[in-house]
C-alpha cells in the first residue's frame, strides 16, 4: 500500500511539476547570436546541470524543477536515463532567459540615456535617430 501511495504521489507532483523542455529552434538561434555577441549570460552550467543529473534528483533541482526533481529521487535509478538531459536542459533555458533580461537592460539603460541627451540638447534629432539605430543594431541578437 506504501508503494501505491508513492506512485500515486510522484505521479501528482511531476504532473503539477513539469518539465524542463529545451529550448526551441528560434530560442537556440538567439541564444548562439547573443553568444556570438558576448552577450549571453552564464547563470547555470549545462555540464554541471547533466553531471548532477546522474545523482538522485540532481540535475532537476539545480535546474530548479524542484517537483521533477523528487520525482526523480523517488525513481531513483532509473531517473538517470533523462534527468542528465533534463538537467541541461533547463541549465540552457535558465541561461537563455537571463541572457534576454540582461540584453533587454542593457538597450532600455543606452536609450535612456539617448533620451536625456536628446532632452538636454546634447544631440540634434537627426543625430538621435543614428544613435538609436546604433543601439538596435548592437542589441540585435537574433540575427
């Protein structure tokens, strides 16, 4: 009856859990665009993410699939089949977002400060519109 419980119970948490799915084609794409630019961000590492993964639950709770990840502790040895990929996939999915946050911080404080040399006179309108299209082009990451 304990077993039947536990199933019952893992079952539950990964279908409320989720899983950590890979990033698709257009997200790779970016991804090897912003890291062609050294933009990218490295919060997580994917080989940590998948080493970790042969432990039990590892490499979901780095990737912070908290509810895979007992999942996997409870089917732990057979969890390592797809935890390692789990695991670095959600290391790359990680990376990825923090990457498009930084690169969207990055434009928004540049244009910002465009902005309050336009406003304080600093630059013409024709000069602030080459400068504008300078910083779209230096933030373009998905090339």
């Amino acid at each position: 009856m304990s077993l039947l419980r536990n199933l019952v119970a893992a079952t539950c948490i990964a279908l409320t859990a989720g899983c950590a799915n890979g990033l698709n084609s257009a997200q790779e794409s970016e991804l090897a665009g912003l890291r062609a630019n050294n933009l990218a961000v490295q919060e997580k590492s994917p080989g940590l993410a998948a080493a970790l993964g042969l432990l039990p639950g590892g490499g979901s709770f780095y990737g912070r699939s908290y509810g895979l990840g007992v999942v996997n502790l409870l089917f732990w040895p057979i969890s390592i089949l797809w935890d390692p990929i789990s695991g670095y996939n959600a290391a790359e999915s990680i990376n990825y977002q923090a990457s498009k946050a930084r690169v969207a911080s990055l434009k928004r404080r540049d244009m910002e400060e465009l902005d309050t040399q336009l406003a304080s006179d600093q630059i013409s309108m024709k000069q602030y519109s080459l400068e504008r299209s300078k910083i779209s082009h230096k933030y373009a990451y998905d090339l």
